[in-house]
C-alpha cells in the first residue's frame, strides 16, 4: 500500500533520502517542508518530492511517516508542535540528529500518550556539499543508519522504517541513545575540538613562524580537515552532548599530561611505548572499513609536477562517481601521495586503482 512520507528539511541530508525512498518506493508520495524556496524549488525540479511547503504544520496531518532532517533545536522544537497537531493514528516520526539523547528525551516528554510511534536515528553519512542541490541517491550507501528506539517505539517500526528506507542502500543498527551520544563524543565530537584548537594554535602561532603555514602538509591537512565544517551545526551539537565531551576533554587532558612527563623526563622508553601502542591500536579498530562517520574510500597518487597531469588521471576515472578531489600543490617528502581521491564505495576504488595503475607508471596508495 501507497504511504505518504514527510521529509522536514530538504537540506543534503534529507533530499539524498527523498532520492532513496524513491529508488524502491516510486508510488509513495513524499512531501517537503523547506523554509527557504529554493531547496523547494530543486526539490520539486527535480522530482526527489512530490509537493512542497513552508508551513510545517499543513503537511503533518497527511503522513504515514514524519522525518525531522533538520537542526537539532529546530528538530526539538518541531517536536513539541507535532505533539499538538491532529495526526495520523499510528504515524511513526523520526530524525536525522547527530546526537540523540535530548531528542529521545524530548520526543518521549511532549509525544507520550499521542497515537504515535518515535525513534531515533543519525544515518551516519555527509559531505562537504550542502542543500538539495547536492542530493546523492548513493550518500548513505553502506553507511551507518543508526536506530535509537524509545518508549515510544513499538515492534514493528524499525521493521516499517527500514523497508521505507530500503533504498538508501545502509546498514541499518540498533543502540541506546546516551550509549550513541558516548560513542560518538569520542570518535566524532571531540575529534572536531581538537582539529578546530590545533587550527586556532597554528593560526596564532604562524604569526611569529610564517613557515608553520607553508610547511602544513601531510599529517597536519588530515588531522585538521574536518575543521572546515559547518560551525552552527558543530555548536548544536556540542551543547546538546556537553556532559560526556566535557569528560572526554578532561580525559585528553590527563592523556598530554602524561606524555609530557614522559619527555620532559627523557624517558624514551615510555615515548616509544606511547607510539607503538598507538600504532597498534590504530591498525586494530575496524578503521578503514565502510561505515564511519567519513565513510569514504580514498585512493592516493603520488603524482610528478607536470602539466595536465591531474586532467589525465581525472579523463581516466571518466564514469566513475567521486566524492571529493583533493589536491596538495607543494611536492613535499612528507606527503604520501599528492592526489587524493576519494570514492563512494570499493568497486570504484578498486576500478580507479587498476586504471591508473595500467595505464600510468604514477604510484597507488589505498590507505
């Protein structure tokens, strides 16, 4: 049977998962809320929705199924209005939030006794791109789609929900939400702190050492990239998760402490200790398997300085889906690899490495 699903917020997010219920479920009918007209307008173009709006309310008593792709203040407050609006009996509501404690909190204080049913849920996927222009079919393929059951989540939701998002094409996970909120405050939140201060510190710092900018390459760029992200969505999120990132600074901070006793002793077992248990612990954890949260497969090629060598690679992969060019103008020592590319999935990885590989003498690196 036909369902009509409302998708609040056509940002990237919500209409790459218009596409994707679209992939499998062409007779849904799938209405958008977009405060602003033109994501409406591309949404509506290019057929990822049906019909649009810039009231919220008008559309809610219509759907099957309600999901809140929208900031985390914004999905709470929406929250609190669906508690007062004749809905649909039954109708299961949703989210796409990056944390989800306050937002299960929220929907199990204003939702209770409603007809309704309530989960949780952070498909664990991005990009750089933002809005509805940037719309993937394929963002969450393979990607994390975590599920955050309430009391409000009845048997056969997640199984609903997960039919309805068949065609995203995720793998699809259960887990409580302050246990999601703890995971991702260690390898989500707190690592964009400490991007965003290492930044802050080489900016202040280059003022008096201008070379500190020029020399930034290798490790410095891939620690320091995700400092590029949007800084409203980083500030919700922070401020709805504070407790546990505060105890992982605290942590941190105990963890340089302990490292800078080691070298201001000179105690150079302890050092080596420090980076080779590092080391291993890296090469352990399930790193670079598909499903993080920058789930991409990235190719390096360690490419010579010549002219058009980048158009020839690129004419190469022509077919090919990219997520994201990276390109380090300076040929230093330290970089392994001056062109990253990255890709949506291994299929493409391993076509673009054996391309390259027959047809240039450039060395590849999957890492």
């Amino acid at each position: 049977m036909a369902k009509t699903i409302y998708i609040t917020g056509l940002g990237l997010i919500g209409a790459s998962m218009a596409l994707g219920i679209k992939r499998d479920h062409p007779d849904y009918e799938i209405l958008g809320y977009n405060r602003s007209q033109a994501s409406r307008d591309i949404a509506l173009e290019r057929g990822m929705i049906d019909r649009a709006t810039d009231d919220f309310a008008s559309f809610a008593p219509l759907a099957d199924v309600i999901i809140l792709t929208l900031p985390i203040k914004q999905t709470i407050a929406f929250i609190k209005e669906l508690a007062d609006l004749d809905l649909k009996e039954g109708v299961i509501i949703s989210d796409a939030g990056s944390t989800k404690s306050a937002i299960v909190d929220a929907a199990e204080e204003h939702l209770a006794g409603n007809p309704v049913r309530f989960v949780g849920a952070h498909p664990m996927a991005g990009s750089h791109k933002t809005g509805a222009a940037s719309a993937d079919v394929n963002l969450f393929e393979n990607a994390y789609y975590i599920f955050t059951p309430s009391s409000l989540t009845s048997p056969d939701t997640l199984e609903e929900m997960k039919d309805l998002l068949s065609g995203l094409h995720a793998r699809f996970i259960e887990i409580d939400a302050k246990e999601h909120d703890r995971v991702t405050s260690q390898i989500s939140h707190f690592p964009h702190i400490l991007a965003s201060s290492l930044m802050e510190q080489t900016a202040v710092y280059a003022q008096e050492h201008e070379m500190a900018r020029r020399f930034a390459a290798g490790g410095f760029r891939d620690m320091t990239r995700i400092a590029e992200s949007e800084p409203g969505m980083w500030t919700s999120i922070l401020l709805s998760n504070r407790e546990t990132i505060l105890e992982r600074i605290a942590d941190f901070k105990e963890r340089l402490e302990a490292i800078g006793q080691s070298i201001s002793k000179g105690d150079e077992e302890q050092i080596w200790n420090f980076f080779n248990q590092a080391r291993e612990q890296r090469q352990a954890m399930e790193i670079h398997k598909r499903g993080g949260v920058d789930s991409f497969y990235d190719l390096y090629v360690d490419v010579p300085d010549e002219e058009d060598v980048i158009l020839r690679i690129l004419e190469l992969l022509r077919g090919t889906s990219l997520v994201n060019i990276h390109i380090n103008e300076e040929n230093r020592e330290d970089v392994h690899g001056i062109l990253q590319i990255s890709f949506k999935n291994a299929q493409d990885l391993e076509r673009a490495e054996r391309l390259i590989t027959e047809n240039t003498d450039y060395t590849v690196v999957i890492k």
